[in-house]
C-alpha cells in the first residue's frame, strides 16, 4: 500500500479506524498542533504586525496563500502566475453569487 506511511502522519481515534470523511477537517496532522502554537505566540507578540514580520517563529501570514503554488503547477498544469490559492468550494460560490448574481422581479 503505497498510502501507508501517510497513516502515521495523523491522528486516528482508534487503532482499527478506516476514515473516508473527506468533506471535513478531516483526521489531524500530529504536526499541527506545534503549528498553531506557533501563530498563537506570533499574535500574542506582534498582533496585527504579525502579517508582516519575516523573522517571527512561523510563517508569514501577508503571503501564506502563496506557499502550495510550487506544488500546484503541476496539479493544475498551469504556472505559478496563474494559480491563486483562496478560500473552501463554500466560501468562493458565496463570494461569486455575491458578486454578480442580481436578481430582479422577473428572474
């Protein structure tokens, strides 16, 4: 099984657990909680300023969108230019019908 060593990356709630949800958060990366630690000690001594300090003990958060599109190319076939990394399937049909759904009277 080529996935297998993937299984020790996460946290499973119990040994014999076969975990298809893929629609939610999903099971948690083990690394993930020292990530947030992280951002949480990066707010707590910057706050806003946070956004924009280089050396602070995580990831800028100004440009985080921009870290997956290296990956992306070639997922997607298309260039690191083209690629923008936004929000869930959710949030970007919100933000479409918003944008220019009008409806009238009539429709």
């Amino acid at each position: 099984d080529e996935l297998r060593k993937y299984r020790e990356t996460v946290c499973f709630p119990s040994e014999d657990a076969i975990y298809l949800c893929g629609n939610s958060l999903g099971l948690q990366p083990k690394g993930i909680r020292s990530a947030i630690l992280q951002d949480l000690d990066r707010w707590a001594v910057y706050g806003v300023e946070g956004h924009f300090v280089e050396e602070a003990p995580s990831v800028p958060w100004w440009t985080i969108e921009d870290l997956p599109k290296a990956d992306l190319t070639n997922i997607v076939g298309a260039h690191e230019s083209e690629i923008a990394v936004m929000n869930s399937l959710t949030v970007n049909l919100h933000l479409l019908l918003a944008a220019f759904y009008k409806p009238t009277k009539s429709h």
